[in-house]
C-alpha cells in the first residue's frame, strides 16, 4: 500500500521546483492530482513527467492571487476526480531580499498577494470541497526564517509567518471538522529557480558549509515531509509548522 494510494491531491505551484518534485513524489505514493501554476508550458511539461512514470494527473493554468482562477482549479479536480483528499499549496515567490526601508511598495503588494493572500483564497476554495467529503489535509508552503530575524529578509520573512498564522488558526478553525492544516517550512533547497536567483554558486557552497548536516535540503526531501502530512499516518498532527532544514533554525 502506497502512501498516498486512492488520494486526490491538488499542488500549486507545480511548474518548477519543489511543488514539480512533489507533484511526481504524490504521483509515485499513488495519489491521483491535479497541478496548479502561472505558466502553461511549465506545468505541461510536470504533467507529462508524471505521465510518464503512469501517473494520473489533470493541469490547471492560474495565478494564486486570482479568487476565479482558483475556484475553476477546485471545480476542475471535483470534476474530474469527483472529491478532493488534500492539497499542498506551495506557490509562492522570493519578492525582494532587500533592507526594510529600500523595498519597492509595487514588489511587497505583490508578495504578500502571492505567498499569503495566494495560500489564503487557496485553503478558503478547498476547504468547501475537502468538507464534501467529510475531511481532508492541508499543507502550506512557509520557511524556516519565518520565526527569526535575518538581515534582508523582512518582506519574505513576513508573508512566510503570515502562512504560519494562517495555518495554525485555520487549523482550530477546522479540527472539529476532520480538516488538518500544517506547513512545511525549510531551508535552502538545492535545485529550484528561486534558489538560483536567490543565491550564486559560491553562497550556496556557504550555506552549505553552515548547516549543521553540511548540505542544504532537495526538494525531494520537502515532498517528503508534505506527503506524510497529508496522508493518514498524520491523522492527529495538526497546526504545525515543520522546519526543513537539518536542524538549523529550532522552532
Ligand atoms: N527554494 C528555497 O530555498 C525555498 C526555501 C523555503 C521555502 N520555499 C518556498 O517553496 C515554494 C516553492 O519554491 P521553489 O524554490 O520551488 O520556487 P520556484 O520559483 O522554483 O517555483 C515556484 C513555482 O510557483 C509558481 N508560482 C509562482 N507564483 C505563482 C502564482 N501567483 N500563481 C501560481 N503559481 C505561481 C511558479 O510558476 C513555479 O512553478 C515557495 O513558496 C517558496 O517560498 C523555497
């Protein structure tokens, strides 16, 4: 028995970088998935990897800050699927790392649209289709700086602890009601666009150097713990957030 054998899974995001390694990973555990993001090709091509390894999946094209796109995507996996089990909402952006004063209004609007107000509307049209039936698991996308303070982080920084009230309240919100709210939270990930645009080769090999197990985490590594959180083996875990990251920032 697979992990996720006879899960409806829905993952934004899917395009690129830890929400495409999840999108196989949840394939590979038997779940059956819909797959969520901006760019039509990017998230064709994840479509056609899980294809490929046998998976079952249908693509959705849309933005996360967008309420009609994100109803169509819930209406999409009802459709075709018929229930929704759990979703891993993943999308989101690096904005500006940047100092506090020098940040561009345009660029923090934008942000905090994707990576809080993005998981907000996303949890707000899934959570109608997990209830219809009778429950489901939701997990966030935060960072493990979202409970530290690091130099020129403080827009990325505030909309990841954002992410983490939203799921530790939506979590109490909906205990009652067989719904699970978590997030995962990690550090560096070897491999993702974001990560090459944040970080050159040479501060990657830094980060590297500085964590306590010598190595940043693949975005295999935070499939994993996303799966796990999702699927029944977590049934009394709840309101979490679980760094990602070798131990490096305690929470
Ligand atoms: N890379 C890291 O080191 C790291 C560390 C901690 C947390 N995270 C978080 O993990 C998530 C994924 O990061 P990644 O490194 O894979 O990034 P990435 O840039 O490689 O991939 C992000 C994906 O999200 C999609 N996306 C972005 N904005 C969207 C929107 N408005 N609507 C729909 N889709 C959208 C992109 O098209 C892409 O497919 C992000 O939320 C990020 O903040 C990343």
């Amino acid at each position: 028995m697979r992990l996720l054998s006879d899960k409806i899974a829905l993952i934004t995001g899917a395009g690129a970088g830890i929400g495409r390694a999840s999108a196989l990973s949840f394939s590979q555990e038997g779940a059956k998935i819909a797959i969520f993001s901006r760019t039509k090709q990017a998230v064709e091509e994840t479509a056609d990897m899980i294809r490929d390894i046998g998976g079952d999946v249908v693509v959705i094209v849309g933005d996360v800050t967008n309420a009609q796109d994100i109803k169509r995507g819930v209406s999409t996996v009802m459709d075709t699927y018929g229930r929704l089990d759990c979703a891993f909402n993943n999308a989101g952006t690096e904005g500006q790392f940047a100092s506090l004063a020098t940040l561009d209004e345009a660029v923090y609007d934008d942000t905090l649209s994707i990576n809080l107000k993005g998981v907000w509307l996303s949890m707000k049209h899934q959570i109608p289709a997990l209830l219809e039936n009778g429950g489901g698991a939701i997990v966030n996308m935060s960072s493990n700086i979202s409970t530290i303070g690091m130099p020129g982080t403080s827009l990325y920084t505030a909309s990841k602890a954002g992410v983490d009230g939203l799921t530790r309240c939506g979590a109490m919100d909906y205990a009652g009601q067989n719904i699970r709210i978590n997030a995962v939270a990690p550090g560096g990930v070897e491999n993702t666009a974001m990560t090459t645009r944040l970080w050159t080769e040479e501060q990657q090999q830094a980060n590297r150097a500085g964590s306590p197990t010598g190595r940043l985490s693949t975005p295999e590594d935070v499939a994993e713990a996303a799966m796990w959180l999702c699927s029944d083996r977590a049934k009394h875990i709840n309101g979490q957030i679980l760094n990602i990251d070798g131990g490096f920032v305690p929470r």
